[in-house]
C-alpha cells in the first residue's frame, strides 16, 4: 500500500539535485567580503562599534567589561560586538594582515558567517522530519529526504542573502548584527532540540543570554521569551518538556552571568556605577515604538522584504492545512512572537525592528518556494535577471559618464554628491568587473538553459545581489567615502580648534552629540570631546547643529559643526 502524506510539495529528485557546495560558499564569501572595500565608517553607528573597540584595546581590562568613550559610559548595548572587533584588531595588529577598519570588517564576516550556518542547519533540521517530506509518487522518483531537506536549506540561506535589508547592516559588525546572529543561534538551537532535546534547548538558552551581552536586555528576554513558548507549545518538544523549560533558563544565565559577575567581582565600585547606568539604560528600552517605526516600514517594507515576502505569503497559504506541524509552526511562531517585540522596541531605529525577522522568514519562503505550481517557478529567476542586470548595468554607465564625462548630466549628479573626485582603478575596479562578467555568465547559463533545480531562482537572486553591491562598492567606494565620511568635517573642526589655541591642557565639550561622533574625534584627532559632567567647564566647545551653514559640514547634509569659546 502506497502511503500518502499530507503535504502541499511535489518534488522529483531531479529537481532536488545538490547545489555544489564551492559555488554556495564561494558566493556567500563574496558578498560577506564586498565590506571590505568600505574603507571609511560610513555611519555613526559604525563609529559607535568601531570607537567601543578601540577604547577597550587603548584601555585597562575594565574598559573590556564596562567600555567607555571619552567620559561618557556606553552602555546602550553589551560589548560582546567590541570584544570580537577589538580582537580581530589586535590580532590583525600583530601579524600586520590588514589594517583596523578592515579588522572591523572582517568582525562583521565572522558574525554573517555564523548566521548563515545557524539558518542552513536550523532549515535542514526543520526540512527533514516526516511531516514536511513531498508525496510519494505512485512510481517512485520524488526527492529523497537528504536531497530534499539540503535543497531548502539552501535556498532559505539564498533568500536570506537576496533580501534588500540585509545590506542595510550585515557589512558592519554592529549589536545590531549580532541580535541577528543570535536571532538565528536561537532558531538552531530549538530545532536542534527536535533529535537532541536538551543540548538545542540549553544552546537555545546559551544564545539568548548572549542576546543581553551583544544588544540589548530586551532583546535577551525576546529571545528566551520565544525559546521557552515554543518549547512549552509546539508538539514536537513534548519529550523532556521539563528539562528542556529548566536548561533553556539555565542556558541563558550562562550567557550573561558571567559579564557582570566578573565585572563585580574585579572592579566592584566602578561595576556598580557602569552596571547601574546600564541598567537604567536598558529598562527604558521597554516601551512602545514611536510612530515613525511603523509609518517607515509602511514606506519600505515592500522594498525591504524583497524579495522573499511574496513566498512568505504564498507559505502561509500553502501550507495552511499543514500550520500547527512543526516545521512551519515554528518559523511562523518566530514571526508572531516578533510582533509584541516590534511594539515594545522603542530602542530600535527604524530598519534594525525588522532586521531579526529576516532569517526566520528566509525558512518560510523556502518553504513557500517548493510548493510553487509549475508554470510559476521561474517568477524569481526574470525578476533577479532583470532587476539585477538593469542596476548593474545602470551603475557601469554612470561610472563610465564619470570616467569620460561623455553623458554631462550623469557625471554632474556624481560630483555634485562626492564633489572633487573621479574613478580609480584599484583592487575596487577589479572586484566589481570580475563580478560584474561572472554574473554575466549566470545570465547566458539561464538563457541557454531550463535548469529544474529549484534553488535556480534563489540561487540567481543571491548572485545578483552580490553581484550588484560589489560592482557598487568597488566602482564608486571612494565617491562614498566623501560624501558618507565625516573625516573631512572632524580633520576640519581639529585645525579650526589649534587656529582658535587649543592647548593639550585644554578640554573640548560637545553639544549634540553622540558616542559615535565621540568615537570619531579620538580616533581620527585623538580629541576627547565631552559631553557629560565637567564639560561645562571647557573653554571650547564643538556643536552639532541641523540648518546652519555658519559651520563646517558633510556634501549634502544639514549636519553642521561650529566651533565655539563659550
């Protein structure tokens, strides 16, 4: 007798065939590395995470634990991100292999990498249990379980990497980027716990302790607020219940104890000042999100979930008979968990609220993908040929009107954002032509060809993202690094400074400012600015100002600097 199961996929095992594993690593390397090229910190928050690494290296050991910019504590997320940026540097330092921002780069890979491998094996867990197998064919010939549950896998991980939001931050090795890293440790960890129930339970635990360590208290409590529902919920945990609720607690105090206690147990009245800030700090962390979270993912969140929300949807639908099983329970129940987090994060700025959300609907429209009817398979292969291949395409003309000026109104808009500068052919020129002519092969290779695989269209959407961002970054890096880079402004404020007599004896106060910006005058002036106690006392101080052109100020930007003797 024929068993049939009750699932919406029909997959043969020739369209199950293997991804070669060089190609899928070779092209999440590429785009982890296309960072690299960013050879400026483009944004604050990259100054933030750059500056708390640089103050631990320059400091004591209790600047490890407790970092501090300047005079004032950093205490809006835990150093976990500091700890493995400052080490990469140091190391980096020693062997003289790169130079400090690109240790911080390179910070950022480590953490994507570790990204990527929790959401392949979560998937392949997930993608491997009975329930979620395709039907069973009269003749035999449908995928095999192995081949089936690697074929989601890599497509959850391709789509993850197509996404248009991740660019936003995955370069940068942020607390942001380590609450997806640990977003995607926890979805691991709880379907690890699907054949080891209690070793996936603790390091489900283990991740949302270092949740609070890498980001933010809130985020940790999300975490291991989720880890323990589902475990609670969802019939495939009901072996070992109790021990799994008991180790996923357990596993999250070994992920944070261990900061504070020694922190305390080292430097206990400056433990006490640093953790009772840090504190105060996070617990205002939860209450609502403003307005504007929600009116800015209105704006963007078609362009930001792209272009894996419509499986997603498709996902839910398909599969709508099947949504209490387990392999798309759990993902679907990351989702909904993430909602009251969304609400509660008034911390967040617009885009990192939805960043978490991103591995987890990765694996829905993964499983959405397969159960796409034949005649509409090859949606995702047109949109990345077309799409990709017109921003590629259209980022190569303005370079060559910047190059030859031969379309004026192109090269005009160039210099009016980045002004003074023109194209150089460096390490940048090489990776975005080589990239650009590889993509150009996938392209011919699909055009020629009708592949049944079904990672083709993942696959074509990754590689044209990846394609696209590197001939972005190696063509037009410098032109960002003006207009993104606030060296020219802070090398600007430094000497107007000197002109006006500042001595080493004197202090500078900061009005309007930030960590990242603090973070920015020590490293490229060695100026501390101050903005907390005493910094009244200063004869200079530098205000950050919106609308005055009085000042000294980025291309483009509102964002002006004056210098003042108060």
């Amino acid at each position: 007798m024929l068993s049939q199961r009750s699932t919406p996929v029909k997959m043969t095992q020739e369209a199950a065939n293997k991804l070669p594993r060089w190609s899928l690593l070779a092209l999440l390397t590429l785009f982890a590395l296309c960072g690299f090229w960013a050879t400026g910190l483009w944004t604050l928050r990259d100054a933030l995470s750059f500056g708390t690494a640089m103050s631990m290296l320059d400091g004591s050991f209790s600047s490890w634990l407790m970092p501090v910019i300047a005079d004032a504590p950093v205490t809006d997320a835990g150093p976990m991100t500091g700890w493995l940026t400052a080490s990469l540097i140091a190391i980096s330092r020693w062997t003289d292999l790169m130079g400090d921002i690109a240790a911080t780069r390179f910070a950022a890979c480590l953490l994507f990498a570790l990204t990527t491998a929790a959401l392949w094996y979560g998937t392949w867990h997930l993608a491997r249990r009975p329930e979620a197998q395709p039907i069973a064919f009269a003749f035999g010939g449908e995928a095999c379980p192995r081949d089936y549950g690697r074929v989601v896998a890599d497509s959850a991980v391709l789509l993850f990497v197509s996404t248009f939001g991740i660019l936003t931050r995955q370069h940068e090795a942020l607390p942001d980027t380590a609450l997806l890293t640990m977003g995607a440790l926890v979805f691991y960890g709880l379907t690890f716990g699907l054949r080891r129930p209690l070793l996936g339970a603790f390091i489900a635990g283990v991740a949302s302790g270092a949740a609070i360590v890498s980001t933010t208290l809130f985020a940790g409590c999300w975490l291991l607020v989720f880890a323990l529902v589902t475990i609670q919920l969802l019939r495939g945990f009901k072996v070992h219940r109790r021990q799994r609720l008991m180790l996923a607690c357990v596993g999250a105090l070994v992920g944070f104890l261990p900061w504070p206690l020694l922190s305390f147990l080292l430097y206990p009245q400056e433990a006490s000042v640093w953790f009772g800030e840090w504190l105060s700090a996070q617990l205002s962390h939860f209450s609502f999100a403003g307005i504007d979270t929600y009116l800015w993912f209105a704006k963007n969140a078609l362009w930001y979930l792209c272009p894996i929300w419509p499986f997603v949807i498709w996902a839910i639908y398909a599969w709508r008979h099947q949504i209490r099983q387990t392999h798309i329970l759990l993902p679907f129940g990351a989702l909904l968990a993430g909602i009251p987090a969304v609400i509660f994060s008034s911390f967040q700025a617009y885009d990192t609220v939805f960043l978490v959300f991103l591995p987890t609907l990765a694996v829905l429209a993964a499983f959405g993908l397969v159960t796409i009817r034949r005649g509409y398979e090859n949606i995702l292969d047109w949109f990345s040929l077309n799409i990709f291949t017109l921003g590629t395409v259209v980022l190569w003309a303005y370079w060559f009107a910047w190059l030859t000026n031969f379309a004026p109104k192109m090269a005009a808009s160039l210099q009016r954002l980045a002004p003074g500068t023109t194209p150089v052919f460096d390490g940048g020129f090489t990776l975005a032509l080589i990239s650009s002519l590889i993509w150009l092969i996938f392209i011919g290779w699909r055009l020629t060809h009708r592949p049944v695989v079904i990672w083709r269209g993942p696959w074509l959407s990754a590689a044209g993202i990846t394609a696209f961002s590197a001939t972005l970054i190696g063509l037009y890096h410098t032109a960002i690094d003006l207009n993104r880079s606030y060296v020219p402004v802070v090398k600007a404020v430094a000497a107007e400074l000197k002109v006006k007599g500042l001595t080493p004896e004197d202090c500078v106060a900061g009005i309007g400012f930030n960590h990242g910006l603090q973070a920015l005058f020590k490293h490229y002036t060695d100026l501390q600015v101050l903005t907390r106690e005493g910094s009244h006392r200063c004869r200079f101080e530098i205000v950050r100002s919106r609308g005055d052109h009085n000042g000294f100020s980025r291309p483009h930007t509102d964002e002006t600097f004056t210098v003042n003797q108060p």
